[in-house]
C-alpha cells in the first residue's frame, strides 16, 4: 500500500490525502462493478435446479390452461326407463344420475319412502329441474288403482263377462289412428297426433316415447304403459355424412342450431366414422346422444 502511495505521488503529484481519496474512489467503482457479477453467479442453476425444471414443464397443466384443452369424450350413459321405487343406486349411476342424488333416492325408499308420482323426485334433494326434465320420459311409475272407481267396477264384473277379456299390447308402429283410439284417454285428435310425431321421428324405437306426443297427459302415459308395446322398431335413419343442417333440423329432436353445429363439425373434420363422435362437439352431451342416437347412421 506505501509503494502504491509513492506512485501515485510519483506520476500524478498528488499529495497524501488525494491519495487517500483516490484509494477509496477505486474501491468503490471495482466493488459496483462486481457485486452484479457475484450475484449472477450465485445464481446460477445448477443441474439439479435444470433437472427440476424440466420436471414442471412437464408437470400437469394449471386448471387454467386446461380450460384451453380440447373437449374429451365423456361417459356415455344408457338412459331407458326405470322405477324409482325400485331401482337400484348402480342403475342409476349407470344413466347418469348423480352419485348424491342416486343415493338419496335409494335411502328415501329403504326408509318406507314411494314415488306415487313422477314429480315426486322433484322433492328429494339435489334433483335439479334440468335432471328432472331429461329423466321424465324414463320414469315409469305403475299407477296403484286399488281404491279407484274402476278398479272396483272391473271386480264386480262376471268372471265370464269383460273381466276375462285381454286384449294384446298395441304396437306403437304398426297402429294407425284407428287403431290407437282404442287406447283408453285416446280419441280421434290425439290419436292422429301420435301418428304424425311418430312419422317425424322416423319411428318409436321405446314406449315412453308415447309419453311426449303434445297432449298425452302423464296420467294417461302411466296408464298405457303396459298396454302399448314396440316391437322390433324399423326406424327411418338420418345419413349424419350426406344430409345438409336443414334437414337435420326437421327432426323432433335435434334443434337448428345443434344441426349447424353438426354439420360444421363434419365439413371441418371430415365424414364422421361414428355416431360417438358428435361427443366431441362441446354442445352434444349424453341425455341429446341417447335421444337421437337411434336415428343417426354413418353408413
């Protein structure tokens, strides 16, 4: 430090305290000059930092990148009719019910609880109005008529009168208006009416299907049921890869909007190889599936 001092006194001529001064101005740009150096160092990552990276990239994706994920294809459910008194909470989780609600039907009937009415499910708790609406045309509730007026009538009869008549289920395809008016709550209007919904639909393929013919209350629904029958449907099939968005849109159960959606997805993607496809249109969900499925061919 004393020879430094003597050269700088040497070549610049400044006396002992410019010396000093010098000094500590030197220390003083060196040490700004190299503290971003130590700290960019410091931080460096190591191998295990670099390994440990690559593990978060391929990581599973936050929940708000996989908002951006492609839809994937969801559970399918069979939808089909079912007594609520008597099925099970596996059937009911197997179309779709809500492992909550499911279970909460299942518990209501151990404890003594009975569905005399459809809108009896409305009551037990998490069954939502949209539930209720998709599950309505499977709930088949058999009437109970013991105290009924009729019930009493049909017993006072003769053994040898009416009483011993039965007559064989009606199949829902093949009656015509004439026929179906033989159907108690039936008469000429609605009988037609059934007519023409069922050649809309391109044919029943189930019997609860009856059930949203406009004007079939849900008494006289409940009280068919186990007269009418579908035997062997022969349903006319809509070609999903060589009919237009308009002539989708003209059966009963696919709206306009649904039947653009549909078509744009096969002109974007191609012919559809089949009919679990139309799950990977984000507005197709299974109780729409379920429905139209019967009606749709790729072939």
């Amino acid at each position: 430090m004393r020879r430094l001092r003597q050269q700088l006194a040497y070549f610049f001529g400044f006396e002992r305290r410019e010396i000093n001064g010098f000094i500590l101005l030197s220390i003083v740009v060196f040490g700004t000059l190299l503290v971003p150096i130590i700290i960019k160092t410091a931080n460096k990552p190591t191998r295990a930092t670099l390994v440990q990276g690559f593990d978060t990239l391929n990581a599973e994706p936050p929940k708000f990148e996989k908002a951006l994920v492609a839809k994937k294809v969801p559970k399918q459910f069979e939808l089909h009719r079912f007594n609520p008194n008597i099925a099970s909470k596996k059937e009911m989780l197997a179309m779709g019910i809500p492992y909550k609600v499911a279970r909460t039907i299942e518990n209501y009937v151990k404890k003594g609880g009975h569905f005399k009415r459809k809108n009896d499910l409305l009551k037990i708790y998490g069954m939502q109005d949209s539930l209720y609406a998709a599950l309505l045309p499977y709930v088949a509730i058999p009437l109970v008529a013991n105290n009924s007026k009729e019930a009493h009538l049909q017993k006072s009869l003769p053994f040898t009168s009416e009483r011993a008549v039965v007559l064989p289920p009606l199949d829902l395809n093949s009656a015509d208006a004439t026929a179906l008016q033989r159907l108690k709550g039936i008469g000429p209007v609605l009988s037609k009416r059934v007519v023409k919904f069922r050649e809309k639909l391109g044919g029943f393929y189930a019997v609860h299907q009856l059930g949203e013919v406009y004007g079939v209350s849900d008494s006289t629904y409940q009280s068919l049921v186990e007269t009418v029958v579908v035997n062997k449907p022969k349903l006319s099939l809509i070609k999903l890869n060589l009919v237009g968005a308009d002539t989708l849109a003209m059966h009963p159960y696919i709206s306009k909007n649904k039947a653009r959606l549909i078509v744009a997805f096969r002109q974007q993607h191609g012919p559809y190889l089949s009919k679990q496809e139309l799950y990977k249109i984000k507005a197709i969900d299974s109780v729409f599936y379920n429905k139209v499925s019967p009606y749709l061919s790729v072939h």
